[in-house]
C-alpha cells in the first residue's frame, strides 16, 4: 500500500536532527555541491550549520538551476482577502476568533469592485483568501467569488480553509486552478501548542488537503511551514520531503515553495524561534538545490531590499501591490476589514515590475491559460 503524507512525515518523528547537523563535514558538503542531483540527506545536510559557509557557491548553483528551468521570467500576482472571519485560535494570526478586529465580508458587488481595481493594474493572477470560516464563507459563496474572478483574471488561487477532494472539485470546476496551503509547522506536538481550537487544529486534515486538491485536478500548488513556529531548519526540511512527496505522487502538478517568517499581528505576543536574513537564504537556496523544477515565490512579508537581492537566487514569482485588508484595493477606510498580518514591502505593482526589470527580469502578468 501506497504511504501517505501522514506517514510519510512521521518517518522523521524521532529523528536526531540536531545529531546529524552536528555531523556534517565541509567534505560532504562540497561534495553535494559537485552533483547534479541530490538525495534528501543531501538537502538535509545544505540545511545544517556547516552549509552557512557555502552559501555563495549554494547560490550560485540556485541561480544556474532556475536559469536553465525557468529563464529570467518572474510571474507577479497580488492577494484579494474578501473576508477574515475565523472560527480558529491560532495564537500567531491577526484572524484568531478571540482577537477584537474589524471583520468584514464583502458582497459580490464589493468583490467585482475589487477585481476591477486590481484588474487595471495589469496583473492577471490572483490568490483568493479568507478566514477560516465556512459559516461566512461558504461553498456557494466561494463558487460565486470565484465567477467574478475568472471574468478578470487568468489564474485564481485558493488560500482558504482546507476543503474535502468534493469540494475542491467543485471550485475547479468553477474556474480555480491552484492552491496554497501552509502547514505552518511540521511538528505534530507543537501543532497543537499554537492551535488552540476550531477545525485548524486537526493536523491531519491540513497536512493532506494538498493531496485533495492535487487529486481533484489542480494544477498548481504551493507550500511551506511558517518559519519561526519552531527550529527552522527541522521545518524547512519537513517542508521539502513534503513537496518530494508531491512532486512523486502527482508528476504533472506544478509546486511552488515559499519561506514565510512570522510578521506582526493582532494578539498576544509569543515566543518566535529566530529566522535571520542568512537563514532565510539558505533555506531559499538549499530547497532549489533539491527540488530544481519547483518555482520559489517571495512575499511581502520581506521587504524591499531583501526581495530585490533574493530575485537573481531562484525567485519565478512576486506578489506586487499588496494589502492583507479585507477589501484594501478598493473600499474606503471605514469599510474596509482588518488585515491578517503587517506587510514588509509596500511597493506598487509598476515599482516592482521596475525594479525586477532593473536587475535584467522580466516580469510577467500572464504566463499560461487553459485552452
């Protein structure tokens, strides 16, 4: 019998991760850097403190993998939040049911309002988000966001509350196309320190719904833990074996990896594991080392400078012109619901388009249609 995610993840349970950092040797690591294709230990051991020293070669090695895979093309899209009513108690989110922020769910007309707004700044991929809530946002309501949405865009992509293989055949059906689904960490036990209630706090459920979606026909997806939930190098490797997982299991789904840190949110403080700038780059590198057909998105939760000098590393997709507020590209001040998090890198969709073209890219508001 085939295993699983679920299973697969596990294998690693008790696994001596700090053991086999401390293991690795400068001569395993120039060695990986020598082939053309590397192991999961390989990725492992590019993820270990020794690997810090080899960061430029690592680099280097990124740039020429996604050079030969993906060109110089950077595909730009924004985020459209329609509603941040949550029912989960997710201690890192802005959206926590128990946090007292203005909550909103748009109209139709509000979301065509939107769309339209977005719409003339050229792009033509959108992700579609919400809070985790199918009391306000149910199926029927998502089927007809959806509608609107395809009128303006190429491409919509699911980041909304994990979903049945049904039910995420029906939106397909509708005109979505890919899906974003972060586990945010990896670590079963801490999982559940963090989710404190509501439907999000069932690990399983989360950590296959990539699989039901691959199953139900979507053709894109993207994944990532939430670095600085727990030890980042543990979570990023978690992270890669997953998208190994599904790169094997479902060949012709296209994945795209991400390294989101921890921004601030609305809420109660808690305790970060630190996620440097240096670290930050040697996850980016090491998961192109590994999953060389897999594109790398960077959001604004980085700011300016850093997404500008992580672009010739591997990046083949950038969010421009973003807000994490219900209603943000369109609706006034008073009408407007709160956002999920504080963005980094406020930017226009011209000044990053300028600025990737700055650095010898070529941006790209349109990069495939279905016939």
């Amino acid at each position: 019998m085939d295993i699983g995610i679920y299973d697969e993840i596990r294998k690693y349970d008790n696994f001596d991760f700090d053991g086999f950092f401390d293991s690795v040797t400068d001569e395993q690591i120039e060695s990986i850097l020598l082939k053309d294709r590397i192991s999961r230990e390989d990725f492992l051991a590019l993820l270990s403190p020794t690997a810090e020293k080899y960061l430029e070669p690592m680099a280097r090695k990124a740039k020429e993998i996604t050079l030969r895979n993906f060109g110089k093309s950077i595909v730009l899209y924004t985020p459209m939040y329609i509603a941040n009513y949550c029912t989960n108690g997710c201690i890192y989110c802005g959206y926590n049911v128990k946090n007292k922020i203005a909550r909103k769910k748009m109209s139709y007309e509000e979301i065509e309002k939107e769309a339209q707004s977005i719409a003339k700044t050229g792009l033509k991929h959108v992700i579609l988000l919400t809070g985790e809530s199918k009391l306000y946002c149910p199926m029927e309501y998502l089927k007809g966001a959806i509608k609107i949405l395809k009128k303006y865009f190429d491409s919509v992509c699911l980041e909304i509350y994990p979903l049945d293989e049904e039910e995420y055949r029906e939106l397909v059906e509708v005109g979505a196309d890919s899906l974003t689904v972060y586990q945010e960490t990896y670590n079963e036990e801490v999982y559940k320190t963090v989710h404190l209630s509501g439907k999000k706090r069932d690990y399983r459920y989360r950590l296959e719904a990539i699989d039901r979606g691959c199953r139900a026909g979507i053709h894109s997806v993207g994944m990532s833990a939430l670095l600085g939930l727990y030890k980042w190098r543990n979570e990023a490797f978690l992270t890669g074996v997953h998208a190994d997982y599904i790169s094997k299991t479902y060949p012709s789904v296209e994945i795209s990896m991400s390294v989101p840190r921890i921004r601030p949110h609305a809420g109660t403080p808690i305790k970060i594991y630190d996620v440097t700038d240096k670290n930050f780059v040697q996850v980016a590198v090491a998961y192109k080392l590994f999953l060389q057909r897999a594109g790398f998105n960077v959001t604004t939760r980085e700011n300016a400078k850093m997404r500008n000098n992580l672009i010739p590393l591997g990046v083949t997709k950038m969010s421009a012109g973003v807000t994490t507020e219900v209603g943000g590209h369109s609706l006034s001040d008073e009408n407007k619901g709160e956002g999920q998090f504080e963005i980094a890198d406020p930017r226009s969709v011209d000044e990053i388009k300028d600025a990737i073209e700055k650095l010898g890219y070529n941006p790209v508001f349109k990069d495939w249609q279905f016939c």
